[in-house]
C-alpha cells in the first residue's frame, strides 16, 4: 500500500491563453495582464508568430521563457518566474 506524505504539496496549475486571431498589441497586453493576475503560476501562451518583442520585456520584469515552434507555424511559449 503507498503511504501519501503529510502534507502533500499542490501540483503547480499552468494557465494557459490562445492568442492567435488578436491583432498587436492585444497578445503582448494579455500575457502581462495574466503575469500580473497570478505571478506564481506559470503560463503557456500560443501565438501566430514569434513574439520577438516579448522576449526582452520577460527578462526586464524578471521573467524566464522556453518557446517552441509548432508545426501550423505558431510558438507557444513557457514563462515563469525567475528562481
């Protein structure tokens, strides 16, 4: 039989916001709208293209990223807090 720990920790939840079909600036007001709601849980955010403008914004405030390129020619992209 497994034991369960005494005070199991909560899987950290992932938000996630479909940007694609948003004209600019919207998908970059959204994504700082969400970071600001919930700074501690992390968010996947898909766009149409690359968000090379957003990179930089995410360092400055603190923020790490991942991006991936997905085969329809979308990036979704991780950002989380910096440890």
């Amino acid at each position: 039989m497994r034991q369960m720990p005494d005070s199991p920790a909560e899987p950290q939840r992932e938000r996630f916001l479909d940007l694609r079909g948003l004209d600019p600036p919207a998908p970059l007001m959204r994504v700082f709208e969400a970071l600001d709601a919930a700074p501690d849980l992390p968010l996947r955010a898909r766009f149409p293209r690359e968000p090379f403008p957003l990179y930089a914004m995410l360092q400055a405030g603190g923020w790490t990223r991942r991006t991936v390129a997905r085969e329809d020619g979308s990036f979704e992209i991780l950002i989380s807090r910096k440890a």
